[in-house]
C-alpha cells in the first residue's frame, strides 16, 4: 500500500504560497485583463483567497469557454485567474507527491521531459524494433470519469482539506463534449448518471490526464514489458513481431474500459516502424528525417498573412508579432526546415541566414521589416523541406511606397525607411 500524505492543506492555503503561485500564474498573461486586474490589488485578492480557502467558503468561478479548430476541434476552457492561482498553489504541493511515482516514459506537462523528449525516445525505440502499435485515446479529457480519479487521489492523499478543494476543481468541470460509451456491467443511463470529462487548459487538468493513465503506464512497462512511450492519450509501442502488438492491443482494449475508455478507432493502428508517420507534430522518417505536416506550415503561413493586415491595420505592435513567430521558428527548427524557413523568411530578420538577428535585441521596426520588406522576386526553385513536400509558395508580401509610410506614422517610426 503506498504512503499516504496528509497535513498538506496549510501549505497551499498559506499566503505565502498564494503568492508564490500568482506570480507563477502570470507568467505570459501579464496583458490579460483578469492577470492585471488582480495584481492591481494583488495583497487584498491573496488576503482574500487565504480567508475564503481557510474558511471553506471558496468556490470556483465560472470557465469562459471556446471552440478552436487548430489543429483539431475542441473546446478550450479558461477559468478566472484567482481560480488558477489556487490551481498552481495546489498543484506545487500535490503533483510532486505523485510525480515521484510516474514512469520515465511519459512526457506530457513535466519538467525535463516535452514533446522533444518524446520524439528521440520514439525515434531510439523506432529503429531497433520493426513494428509499432500506435494508439490513441477517444476524447480522452471529456471522457475522464471523476469517480475514479477521486479513487487514484486517495490512494496517496490522507489530508481531508486538500481532497475537498481537489474534488471541488473536478465536480466544477464545465460540460465538455458528449462521451457516451457503454462498457461491461453498465445499465442504459450509465452514461449520463456518471459525471466526467476535465477542461481543456487547466493546470490541474493536465496533471489529471497524467494521474489517470499512470496505473495504465506501470502496467504496460511492468505487465507488459513493453518499450512505450506516452504523450497524454498518445502512446506507441514497439515489438518486432506485428503479432505480439495485436495481442497486446486487445490487452489494452480490456484494461482501458476498466478505466471507462477506449481506444480511437481510426488512430490506433499497427504498422512497420519503417513507415513514416506523424508523431507530436512532425513527420517522422525511418532514415532519421524529420519534416513538418503541410497542413502545419499552411496553418503558420495563414496566420503569418494575418498578422500582416493586422499590422498594416495598427492593431499589433512588436510585442505581438515577435513571440508568435518565435513560438512557430522553435517548432520548425527541430525539423529540417532550414530551407523552407529561408523561403518564408528570406532576407527578413528571421531568415535562419541571418543568425546573427535571431539572438540579437529587437529594433522598432524589426517586425515591420520582416512583414513589410520580403522580396518579391520568387525563388529560383521551389524550397522544399529536406524530407518532405511542402505546399506551394505563397506570394511574398508586397512593399509598397505609400503603405510603408502610413505605417510609420502609425506606429511612430521616425527617418528613412529601411
């Protein structure tokens, strides 16, 4: 029987670690109204929560929910930010506990782990075995049943306070998409009587989605004795006979409806590791490659003409266009996309080219160079990533006299345009 932990509940509701944890919480949402809003009155909202959460009067507000289609549709929820400066004081305390506990082998929301991770233990598994049971999980957050997630909390926490404040955050899930599943021993309202399904964007909800599957991940690495990998409701494992993976597939059907899921009918497959594939957001080859899904440089390349207009409008500044195109380079750049990022980039201060730019400081009208100054001349060929073939090149943005200027005086840039 593992060890129980108990006494925790003064080392979430203290205001020193609501403190700690709002500024935790803020990281990257300093512009969010919620964010600045509470840190206008930061030492009365902590006061409070202290008060509310040492008495037994809090409660979570209300999830501001929507739908994204990038790159899949779901729904997003996002709760108040005093609510997720509890969560983050909650899970500092809490997740250490069981993340001593979870295997080497799963990699989502963990430190010293990441997609990265995942992807070179994938790809070391990829190359000494020659097939792979690839598997995912059919709306794994919406699907995740509460009662046995309380039953897994308990097995480690004795604290009655910080079980009441844990079940409070699960029973508030807002409604997620429907999950009707029926499995052994159910009745015909089974599916509506039991509540389920966690919100998509808590912190707490990802630390959840870990808990729930680490019974499963203990069991295929010590059952099983499997060479596993597990991304959230991700996984794959190796073996190098295609009949001992349909074996262990129907093992893991079984022991995924104890846990009242089941496996994604046209994502689970079985396939020779040498194929190529899409794993976390690249596309893996067998001769060690990696390149980007088309539909992902489609999707950067429709939101890079989107911020164009927008800075032409006025309506982003440096700040916005900086860390967004940021955010997709430090994607691309673990692929080989060098040339394909030359093709977007080229001649802009994000051309890989221009290595010197990439880690220097930014300038006032660093972004505008590169939204408003692109060649208009195509490439001699059309750039391609080294492994994979990329969609056709979108027109460069046009340079044109009259709008550099407006812009300029738009946003305040002085002298000669460069």
């Amino acid at each position: 029987m593992p060890r129980r932990h108990d006494n925790l509940f003064e080392g979430i509701a203290s205001f020193q670690a609501l403190s700690q944890a709002a500024r935790r919480a803020i990281r990257g949402k300093r512009a969010k109204p919620g964010a600045c809003a509470f840190f206008a009155n930061l030492e009365r909202e902590l006061l409070s929560l202290e008060r509310q959460l040492q008495d037994g009067s809090y409660r979570p507000g209300r999830y501001v929910a929507f739908e994204v289609n990038d790159p899949k549709k779901r729904i997003v929820s996002a709760a108040p930010f005093r609510d997720r400066v509890v969560h983050h004081a909650l899970c500092a305390v809490v997740e250490p506990i069981f993340e001593a506990c979870f295997i080497d082998q799963t990699f989502a929301n963990r430190k010293g782990k990441g997609t990265h991770r995942a992807i070179n233990v994938y790809e070391g598994y990829r190359d000494r075995h020659a097939h792979v049971l690839r598997c995912d999980i059919y709306r794994y957050f919406p699907a995740i049943d509460h009662a046995l997630l309380k039953a897994a909390l308990r097995r480690r926490i004795a604290c009655a306070r910080t079980l009441d404040l844990l079940d409070m955050i699960i029973d508030r899930s807002n409604a997620q998409e429907p999950v009707n599943l029926y499995f052994h021993g159910d009745n015909l309202f089974a599916p509506f009587e039991r509540r389920r399904g966690l919100p998509i964007g808590n912190l707490t909800s990802q630390f959840f989605a870990n808990l729930y599957l680490d019974g499963f991940d203990h069991w295929v690495t010590e059952v099983l004795k499997a060479p596993y990998v597990r991304y959230v409701d991700d996984f794959a494992l190796f073996h190098d006979d295609a009949e001992v993976l349909a074996e262990w597939h129907d093992r893991i059907e079984t022991y995924l409806a104890g846990r009242r899921l089941r496996a994604h009918p046209v994502k689970t497959y079985i396939a020779p590791s040498a194929r190529s594939v899409q794993f976390l957001g690249y596309e893996l080859h067998a001769d060690g490659g990696r390149s980007l899904p088309e539909e992902n440089v489609r999707r950067f390349r429709n939101r890079l003409r989107g911020l164009r207009d927008q800075w032409r409008a006025g309506t982003v500044g440096p700040g916005d266009v900086e860390p967004r195109v940021r955010a997709w380079i430090a994607h691309a750049e673990n692929a080989d996309t060098w040339r394909l990022r030359h093709a977007i980039f080229r001649g802009g201060r994000f051309d890989p080219r221009r290595t010197r730019s990439l880690n220097g400081p930014l300038s006032p009208c660093g972004p505008r160079r590169f939204l408003e100054q692109h060649s208009t001349e195509p490439p001699l060929r059309q750039p391609q990533q080294e492994h994979h073939r990329q969609p056709e090149q979108q027109p460069r943005f046009p340079c044109r006299e009259h709008a550099v200027s407006q812009n300029r005086r738009d946003h305040g840039f002085a002298g000669r345009a460069p």
